[in-house]
C-alpha cells in the first residue's frame, strides 16, 4: 500500500527554513560601510549596518570567515528582502543569489 504524502503547510516549510540558518556574528562590508552578521543560511542573511538599503535592491557584500585554515572572504550578490529599523542601525535580511569564497 502506497502511503500519500500530505501538503506542507506555508508554517512548516517556514519553520524548517529557520532551523537551517546560524547565529553568527560576522564582519560584514557593504560597499563603504561595516556591520555585523545575525544569521546565515545556504540561501540569506541577516545583518546590521548604520546605512539604510531600498526593498527589492541588489546588494553586493562581503563577509569575513575566520577558519582553520585562515582567512576568507566570502563575495556575495543578494536581494534586500526586509528592512527593519532598529536603534540607530538598519536589520538587513538578504536573500543570497550568488556567492564566491576568495
């Protein structure tokens, strides 16, 4: 007997997206400014910077990564998928469409 598999709802497919990403807090660069990482998944990220960017923009960023084998940076492409204003400092959440470790 062959078992149906049931619909996911839009609250589990959301919850499981959340459990794939990381807390981290990582230096950022966004063009002339820095800021710090959030967290990161395989598809976004979130991160603080003192600059404010547009809804819907494309973003190009670098995070630094600090591994056992040295440095690296990590150049990432993304669109600005959510603005949030938070004391002083703008929360980014990047929805990541190109990425290269250098």
């Amino acid at each position: 007997m062959k078992s149906k598999s049931l619909p996911r709802s839009a609250s589990s497919v959301k919850q499981r997206a959340r459990a794939d990403r990381v807390q981290a807090a990582l230096p950022i660069t966004l063009g002339e400014h820095f800021g710090k990482t959030r967290d990161i998944s395989a598809t976004g990220i979130y991160f603080e910077m003192p600059v404010e960017k547009e809804l819907g923009s494309q973003v190009d960023f670098v995070i630094d990564l600090d591994t056992p084998g040295g440095a690296l940076k990590m150049q990432c492409i993304g669109e600005v998928v959510r603005v949030q204003n938070a004391d002083g400092k703008f929360g980014i959440a990047v929805k990541i469409t190109s990425s290269e470790l250098k």
